[in-house]
C-alpha cells in the first residue's frame, strides 16, 4: 500500500480541487477516503497525490 491509514491526501484536481482527505482503509474497491467532516469514497491508488504542506512564510 502507498499510502498508510491516516496519512493526509490531495483528491483529484478533476473533481475534488483544493481538497484533502485522511486515508481510512484499503481494500479490493481501492482505498477508502474520509473528506469534508464525513463524507468518504474510494479512490485508485493513482488518482491520489500526498499531501505536502506548504509554508507561506
């Protein structure tokens, strides 16, 4: 698994712009992504970038 259960990811830019989710789960459907308070859907492992904070200052 790329992506570990609780690490932070960038949905895709497609149809999710500007929005992070916290991996949940990995299964056979793809991986589980909880976003927006609690909503939560299966992504490819592809269609997820990590997420890198950026510093401003």
């Amino acid at each position: 698994m790329k992506y570990k259960i609780g690490q932070l990811v960038n949905l895709p830019e497609t149809r999710y712009k500007g929005i992070i989710g916290t991996v949940i789960a990995e299964n056979k459907a793809g991986i589980l992504v909880r976003f927006n308070g609690s909503q939560q859907l299966y992504f490819k492992e592809e269609e997820l970038k990590a997420y890198k904070k950026i510093n401003k200052f």
